[in-house]
C-alpha cells in the first residue's frame, strides 16, 4: 500500500472502527434494558426450585438471546438448546409442564417414558449448560449491573 493510499484508508478505519465499536455499546445497551425489564420473569423463575419455569418463559428467554451481544451467542444456544430439548421431550412423550406437581413427573408414566424425561431434564444441568448459565449470568452482572438467578 502506498503512503497516499495508507493516508486516505486510515480516516475511513478509524471511522468504521468507531461506528463498531458504538454500535457493540448500543447492542449492550438495548440487551442490559431488556434484562432489566423482564426481571419478574427472573425472579419467577427463581423461585421456581422445579425449572419448570423455564419452559414458561422460552418463547422470553428467546427474545433476550436475540437481542444478546455476539459475544453472548454461544452461551445462549448452548443454554436454550437445552431448554428447547426438555420442551421437546416432554412433547414427544405427550407430558406437559402443568402436569408436573412440585417438580415431580406425573405418575403412572412408563419407566422408558420417565427416563426419557429425567435424561433431558439432567441435561438442564449439565456442565455445558451450566457454565453457559454461568456466563449469561456473569455478563448481566458485570456489564449490566444485574442480578439473573439463571
């Protein structure tokens, strides 16, 4: 690259660079206000010592890993993938999350069908999905000053 060329290319990077780096900061912004409003759905989910709540608040949880910086976007595949898999179990073997009572699977289901649903609800715990939950959680609290209880 020439001298001139280097002189005429470096305003223009310097430029997009800053436009980068603005729109990452603008990106977090817009996902630190929407963690913050939908703490009632953390604070449900919380509570909720079965996780069952997860499975209430997918469609949520899916909206907020869409609007997640890119360097979140791993954590949440990896987190949701499981979710997404629980949800699916259960539909597949025709159980739904009403049907549990205090976190335990409806009785009378057959032993395949019940370790169908223990395998993907362990999945929920999973190394992989904890450490994902971990860094979902770790960004919130130390980027956007917030507290999820994932």
């Amino acid at each position: 690259m020439t001298p001139r060329l280097r002189l005429a290319v470096a305003p223009l990077l310097a430029v997009v660079l800053a436009l980068g780096v603005t729109a990452c900061g603008d990106q977090e912004k817009s996902y630190c206000a929407a963690l913050s409003s939908d703490q009632e759905l953390f604070a449900a989910m919380a509570d909720d010592t079965s996780g069952l709540a997860l499975l209430k608040h997918r469609s949520a949880l899916h909206d907020l890993a869409d609007k997640a910086p890119s360097d979140l976007t791993d954590e949440w595949q990896t987190f949701l993938g499981a979710v997404d898999a629980f949800a699916q179990t259960l539909e597949d073997v025709g159980v739904k999350p009403g049907d549990f009572v205090d976190g335990q699977a409806p009785a009378g289901l057959s032993p395949a069908v019940h370790t169908r649903i223990v395998d993907a609800a362990n999945e929920l715990s999973s190394d992989d999905v904890v450490q994902a939950a971990d860094g979902i959680e770790q960004q919130a609290k130390d980027v956007c000053k917030l507290q999820l209880g994932l």
